[in-house]
C-alpha cells in the first residue's frame, strides 16, 4: 500500500544566514528523518546535525515525533550565553 506523501519544511539559520526547505515526505516521517533528507548538514557543513536540539513552531519536540502535513520543523543552534544573565548584565549597564 502506497503512503500518503505531504510536505513539511525544515529550517536552520546562523547569524548570517538562513535556509528553509521544504520536502515531500511519508506519512510517518519523524523529525530527524526530515532532518537527514533536508541535506542541511550539506547547506552548514561547520555544524553538527548528529544531535540536535529542534521543535516544530517554536515549540520543543523529541527527534521521534512524526510529523503532520504543513509541519515546520526548526533546527536550533546552541546558546551562547544564558538569556536570563544577560538580560541582568544589560539592566546593570
């Protein structure tokens, strides 16, 4: 039985440039399988794709979730600074 296909897109952005790919996908498609047929690792070859952290509409989600039709799922980069302190360090200045 064929699987029902549906698109999704997948996004990374660095400081100084951002790429959104949309693909055509199978019916339970996980979110690091998109990952892995985005290529993104192509696109960025300074970044680690092997773990990363990654939602889907700003909102945190496991590598396994399975994604739905219009999905958009977000790769993140790392933090360089912990928000909270630098918020404290600029209301100091």
């Amino acid at each position: 039985m064929l699987k029902t296909m549906f698109t999704v897109e997948v996004a990374y952005a660095t400081a100084t440039k951002q790429l959104i790919l949309a693909l055509q996908v199978p019916e339970g498609t996980t979110v690091a399988e998109a990952i892995a047929l985005s290529n993104m690792a192509k696109h960025f070859p300074e970044e680690d794709f092997s773990k990363p952290a990654v939602g889907i509409f700003s909102q945190v989600c496991a590598l396994n979730k399975p994604l739905k039709a219009g999905d958009r799922v977000e790769i993140y980069r790392p933090l360089l600074c912990d928000p909270k302190q630098a918020r404290r360090e600029r209301a100091a200045r």
